[in-house]
C-alpha cells in the first residue's frame, strides 16, 4: 500500500476537497448510524433482556471507554506513519462487523462486549478524518469542512434516520434483525473509500521520534487544549446521556409511543445536520469564541424542554430542534480549534487527546452515574445532569483564546 504524507490526503480529494469531505461525512454518518443503533432500540432491548438502568447506562459506558484508548493511539499511529486510508477502511469493516455482534446479543454480559469492541475499532475514525481536512482544506475553509465531516452524515444518519428506521426495523424485524441492518452500510461505505480515495504519492515526512508522553505533555499545555478537553468532557457526558436516556424518558415518563419518540428524537438530527453548515460557517466568519459560549448555553432549553413543557409533541419536537444546535460546536472543540492551535505534526494526536479525554472522562462515567441517579431518584435526574452540563461549558467557552483566521487578520488590521 502506498504510504501517505501528513498533507498528501488523496490525490483526487486534493484537486476536489469536496469530494473528500462528502465522502468522510457519509462514513462517519455511517459510523453513527451504527453507535446510536442501540439507544434507538433500547425500548425494545431493555426489556427483553431485563436490564436495569445502571446496565444501560454501562453499555454506554464501555464504547466510550474503548473508544477512547482507540482514538488515542490511532490518532498517534497515523501521525507517526501516515497511512491514513489503510486505518480508516480497516476501522469501518470492523465497525461494521461489530453491529452484527450486537444483534447477536442475548445478555446483558454480551451485549456489554460487543459495544466494548465496537468502540475499538471506531475510536480512531473521526481523528483520522480530521487529520485529512487539516491538511486537504484552507484555513479559511476549515471549520465549515470539519464542521460537515464531523456533524452532517453523524447527524443526518445516526441522528435523524436512525431513530426512524430503527425503530421501523424493529419492530418489524425485532431489534436482532434492526442491528444486523445497520451494519450493512458500513461495507459499502469501506468500498467507495478503497475506490475514491486515493492516497498521494508524496513520501511521507520522517515521524516524530520522540515518545507518545513527551508529544501529550506538549499538546496538554496548550491553555486552548487544556479548554477543549475540558469541554469535551462536558458536552460528550451531555450528548451521551441525551443518547441513552432521553429515549427511555420520553417513552416511561412522557408517555410517548417508539413511533413518536423516534420521530422525535429524530429532529435532533435534522439540527445537527443543518448545524454542520450554519454554525461552523459562523464561526469562520464572527469567530470560534463566540459561537461556542452561545451554543452551549443554548443547550439548556432541550432537557428543560423535555421535563416541563406539556404541549404537542411538535412543538416539542421544535424545542429540540433548537436546543440541539449545541452540537454544531462539537467539531470546533474537538477538530477546528485544537488543529489551529498546535503544530501541524501534532494535529492528530491533538484531536485523538480531545476525543478520547471526552470519551474517557465524558462518554464512559456520565452514563454509568446518570444510570445510578435514574434508578435512585428517577429517569428525570439525567436530564438535570445534562442541564449543569452545558452550563459549565458555556461557562468554560469564556477563557478560549480566538484562533479563526478571518477574525485574527480583521484585529490585526
């Protein structure tokens, strides 16, 4: 296999970033699709398998966990080899194997191994990715690229189509048949990456010699790093406990029927995708800063949405849409920012540390405790977790420094 450069992307994807872009979307919207599968399933799951809220909150937890230490030492290994397309197919086949897995599940104990691998093999996709947009797209361009590749086919597949065709899968097929559907598109998905990305022919730079903790302790003491870590963190706890208890929320406490939750949830989809463009656009021209204390904050209307508004589930529906725009930020914390703030060596292994911190620290307690907190006081406590939340992160936004380029020439004009 041809080795790759740290810039060499794809030779096609370099004359057409779009292309790249379109393409790394659409798997990543892939990926999603098969990470929120079981969420969406739950209502059919739970019980079938008699799990308590503190297990569900652990399957949460371990594809955290494992996606975590994946992204890590993925984003370092292809810093240090830059075979970036050989690591991306390999981790989408395998994903994709693993959903099958998880329809096979007839235990809490299987079920909990199968989303262990899944993390795995998925941890180190986006930071792969990413890595291929920073050195493919302009600066000027970066955000709203990062921002598509990261939220639009994550939003528009695992957000918005997932919930809807699951649930139909389901209870059409039962949730084994749903989880083996989901993993079909993943293959097809490794396919158009084997066939139209092309890796350059560029010989690659000479790797970093130093050890992976003298690289860490220099991205770490980066105060906009350290920022993004921190908030990473905080908005994956949210977004992971959004994931695994608002659909049991709307269905025990609300009393919404599967059909009208995943109609529901799937708005959140809708958001995010229109987020990809609108907020990372916005960011490119008024600033990262701004944009990231705003979202955040907005964040408090969903799960304040969910427990206390008593209308249509429309207008429901609507107060999610809104509140959902918190997710627009995702790729700035986790990709726009850190890439700008750091030297172009260590862009992956930068992102990987934001990632898999937020995975480690956010995606694998966060669900565990919401779990604990639900079974002691009831399902609403997770949503008042989610609230403090994105409070903190707004909160955090604040001591960012200012990296778009666009603002940066404007000051200094």
């Amino acid at each position: 296999m041809i080795e790759q450069s740290v810039e060499g992307v794809v030779a096609r994807a370099a004359r057409h970033p779009s292309l790249l872009v379109g393409l790394l979307s659409l798997n990543f919207g892939i990926l999603f699709f098969d990470r929120n599968a079981l969420n969406f399933l739950m209502p059919f799951v739970k019980p079938d398998l008699g799990l308590s809220n503190t297990e569900v909150g652990l399957t949460a937890s371990a594809l955290s966990l494992s996606w975590a230490f994946a992204a890590l030492a993925v984003g370092a290994a292809a810093d240090r080899s830059g075979k970036r397309k050989a690591f991306l197919i390999t981790c989408t086949v395998a994903f994709s194997l693993c959903s099958f897995l998880s329809g096979l599940a007839g235990s809490f104990l299987m079920l909990f191994a199968a989303r262990l691998l899944m993390g795995t093999v998925e941890g180190g996709v986006m930071p792969v990715s990413q890595s291929m947009i920073a050195a493919a797209v302009p600066r000027e361009r970066r955000g709203l690229a990062m921002g598509v590749t990261q939220n639009f086919g994550s939003n528009l597949l695992g957000s918005f189509v997932a919930p809807v065709m699951l649930v139909w899968f389901a209870k059409t097929l039962g949730w084994h048949g749903a989880f083996f559907i989901a993993g079909i598109p993943g293959l097809i998905s490794a396919l158009l990456l084997w066939f139209f990305v092309e890796e350059s022919r560029t010989p690659a730079k000479p790797a970093d010699t130093r050890n992976l903790f003298a690289n860490l302790k220099e991205i770490v003491f980066e105060p906009n790093v350290a920022l993004c870590v921190a908030m990473s963190v905080l908005l994956v706890s949210y977004l992971v406990v959004c994931g695994a208890f608002m659909p049991l929320f709307l269905t025990k406490v609300r009393g919404y029927d599967p059909t009208t939750m995943s109609w529901v949830m799937g708005t959140l989809g809708v958001s995010a995708a229109i987020g990809s463009f609108v907020v990372s656009h916005i960011s490119d021209v008024f600033g990262r800063k701004p944009v990231m204390i705003v979202t955040s904050f907005l964040g408090v209307i969903l799960p304040l949405g969910a427990m206390y508004f008593t209308g249509s589930a429309w207008t429901l529906a609507a107060i999610f849409f809104f509140g959902w725009a918190l997710t627009g930020i995702f790729p700035l914390f986790m990709a726009t920012v850190p890439s700008e703030s750091v030297a172009p060596g260590h862009i992956t292994t930068a992102m990987a540390l934001v990632m898999g911190m937020g995975e480690v620290l956010g995606g694998v307690f966060s669900p565990t405790l919401a779990g604990k907190a639900a079974d002691l006081t009831g399902l609403s406590a997770p949503l008042w977790i989610m609230t403090g939340l994105c409070t903190a992160a707004g909160i955090l936004a604040f001591a960012l420094r200012e990296t778009a380029p666009a603002v940066l020439r404007a000051r200094a004009v």
